[in-house]
C-alpha cells in the first residue's frame, strides 16, 4: 500500500500535466482491466443462488405454477348442516384429476419440524410466559435466506385437541369473537370434500404505516391418534392481484396439535399447540423481527380467552350447527408415522445419489482458475511491456496478486 501512494505522490509532482495523466492512466490500467475480466468471468459463472436472487427463475416453470389450483369433484353436505368426525385413508388416491394444494410432501415437512431435524439453524428463545391455565414460548431463527422463521408451543389446560383443531380453523369464529382482531375478510375459494383440502382468501389489517395484506392460501389437515398436523400455506393461483391490499405469496403457518400431560395432575388432559410460522411481509427484515418482538404477546394473550369462549358456546345446549369451516377441519387425512419415514429415507437416497453422480461428472479444468490466470497474465503482459516510469513491475505484480486472491475465493 506505501509502494502505491508513493507512486502517487510521483506521479503527482510531474511539471506538465499531460505527463500526469499519462502516467495516471497506465498506473489505472491494470484495475480497469481487471474489473471489465472480473465482471465479465462473474457473469459467464454466476453461481444458481445469485440467479436465484435476481429472480431469473424459469418463466415458464412459474407460469405452469400460477396454473395450479386445488378442485373438488364431491358435493359437499349443505352450509349448516351437522357433520360428523371424518378420517381418510392416506394411500386412497384422491381427486387424481386435480391436484391437491396441500400435499404429502407438506407434512413431511412439518413432521421434520415438529422433531426438530429439518436441518435448519439453531432456535433462539424469545419469550416465556406461564399462567395458572396455560403456557407459552416462542423461538425464532434466521436463514440464510428468506424471512425470519418462529416457532412457538402453547398448553392449554382442560382442552382437547379437536376442541383446539376447530377453534383455529374456525374463521367465522376468529372475526365474530374478536380474538384475532387482524382478521378482516376470509372467503373460501375452493374445497375438496374428500379430503378436507381448501383454498381460503384472508386480508389481514396491517399497521396505519402499511397497506393491508391479501393472502391465498391452501388448507389440509393430517392425524396420527389424536395428533393432528395442520397445514397452512401460500398456493399457487389465479385471483387478480390488486394494489391494495398487497398480496403475500410466500406463507407458512402450521400446527401439530396433540394431548400432553397437565402440570397441575399429570393426567392427559392439555393440549399443546406446536405453530411453525413465516412470511414474507414486504417489510424488511429487522423492521419486521421489531414489530412481531413488541407486538407477540397482545396478540398471543387474546388467544386462551378467545379458546375458553369457544368452549363455552360449543358446550352450551341449542348452540346449532358447526360453521362450514369446521365441517372441513373435521374431514381429516389419517396417515402412519412409519410411511412418512420411509419416503424421507428415500427423498434422502435420491439426493444423495444426485449428489454424488453430480460431483462424479464435474469435470476438472483449468477454467477453474480463469480469475487467476487472467490477472497473472495481465500483469506479466504489463510488466514486461512497461519498464520505464513510475509503474513499476513491483506495483503491478502487487494489484495483480490481490485480485488473484479475491479470484481464489470467489
């Protein structure tokens, strides 16, 4: 670095100053040609994450995917009417015509979050909080990419899980009660009957410094016993995209409910709810983990009160009718733990395999070392040209093996 402020300073004590700029533009001549090699090398080799973030995805692969809606063949009993409890077969092929929403693959990848081996980072806790009829903690953690993912686990004590699973589907229930005051509209877009798939539209009311969100997302629910596993995301479709609200593409927000033993006598008369939740908000990230850090627990407060008025009302004689959205929350998918193992152990094989062949036909050239070889080349072609003036070989050769290292790690 001395060596290049003391050609500098040289440079700069020229009496006449096109001697100066000459010298200037052979002293700059080695940058420029390196950043015209490195921006062209970085464009020929771009790596897939970069084509991933400049959103050069494969038009044609999204397009095929805004096509993709969920259907139902089956009529489905009258808006109103009682329904009971139902459990479909995992390996009965469903609506094979249509392609479902929610699939297997989705509770695959619940079950991998529920265990805690899905192989993302490590949790970090957020808050704990713990009254005389419930419980709660959250975590949260931040991928590589993507928005800030949570995970939280709140006991309800003397609930069950099916009171639990209707309580949180029930939409109409969520606006009438008020317990989720940021729900504003939800409208059911479509449905399967056979397996209690749906495709819902929500519009969330944001914060006055934020336009209100429009969400489309696909409904399934899967049970094991009396462990139900609830999945909610973002699906692909056709509804018109409006300026306001603004639609959000990428959500995630799933449950495993399941029976877990009271700390007040040990019986299994709780019920824990596992939510694993992420969005993407359009809101920047740090902006967004504030906001959800000072606004988790007035939102997550109004839930236990919101449960126990559900309770009541769906206790009390002459209630009525479920709401159509329970009918569908009932409709669930029976399945068994050791097939979802299996089809992991085997999507794990298939990439292994895919891996290995990769790395087996990746092939061993020089052009590995392009960024090297180029700005070595360069500066032997400079120096062996240039061996007069204030640009010495030792300047040349010193720009020259730093872009060779930034060469080697890129």
């Amino acid at each position: 670095m001395a060596v290049i402020l003391n050609c500098l300073i040289e440079i700069l004590k020229k009496p006449a100053i096109g001697e100066i700029f000459s010298e200037l533009a052979i002293f700059f001549a080695p940058l420029w040609i390196a950043l015209a090699v490195g921006l062209f090398v970085g464009w020929a080799w771009r790596p897939s994450w970069a084509v991933e973030k400049l959103g050069f995805q494969n038009s044609d692969s999204s397009a095929n995917e805004e096509k993709t809606r969920v259907g139902s063949s089956v009529n489905l009993p009258s808006r109103g009417s009682t329904m009971e409890e139902k459990e479909v077969i995992a390996s009965r092929p469903m609506t094979p015509e249509k392609e479902l929403a929610v699939s297997e693959s989705d509770l695959d990848r619940l079950c991998r979050l529920v265990e805690e081996r899905d192989g993302g980072p490590t949790w970090h806790k957020m808050m704990e909080k713990s009254l005389p009829t419930w419980s709660y903690q959250a975590w949260r953690r931040d991928p590589e990419a993507g928005p800030t993912q949570y995970r939280s686990s709140t006991v309800f004590e003397d609930a069950t899980p099916e009171i639990v699973r209707d309580f949180f589907g029930d939409d109409e229930f969520r606006t009438k009660n008020g317990w989720d005051d940021m729900l504003l509209v939800h409208e059911i877009l479509d449905e399967c009957a056979a397996t209690g798939t749906m495709v819902v539209k929500w519009v969330r009311k944001f914060p006055f410094f934020c336009s209100d969100r429009e969400y489309i997302i696909g409904r399934r629910i899967w049970n094991v016993g009396r462990t139900y596993y609830c999945i909610t995301k973002g699906v692909p479709n056709d509804v018109p995209r409006h300026n306001k609200p603004r639609r959000v593409d990428l959500y995630y927000s799933s449950w495993c409910i399941r029976p877990v033993e009271s700390k007040r006598d040990g019986q299994m008369t709780a019920c824990e709810v596992l939510l694993f939740h992420h969005e993407e908000m359009g809101i920047p990230r740090e902006i967004a983990k504030l906001g959800v850090r000072q606004g988790m627990w007035g939102c997550v407060r109004r839930i236990e009160p919101g449960l126990r008025a559900y309770q009541l009302v769906r206790s009390s004689p002459g209630t009525g009718p479920v709401s159509h959205y329970v009918e569908m929350a009932r409709i669930n998918t029976k399945f068994n733990a050791e097939e979802v193992a299996l089809r992991e152990e085997e999507t794990c094989e298939d990439a292994s395999d895919l891996e290995s062949d990769g790395e087996a036909k990746k092939p061993q050239h020089w052009i590995g070392n392009v960024p090297k070889v180029l700005a070595i080349g360069g500066a032997v072609a400079l120096a062996c040209t240039i061996d007069h003036g204030l640009v010495t070989k030792a300047v040349i050769f010193g720009v020259a093996r730093q872009f060779a290292r930034i060469g080697k790690r890129l």
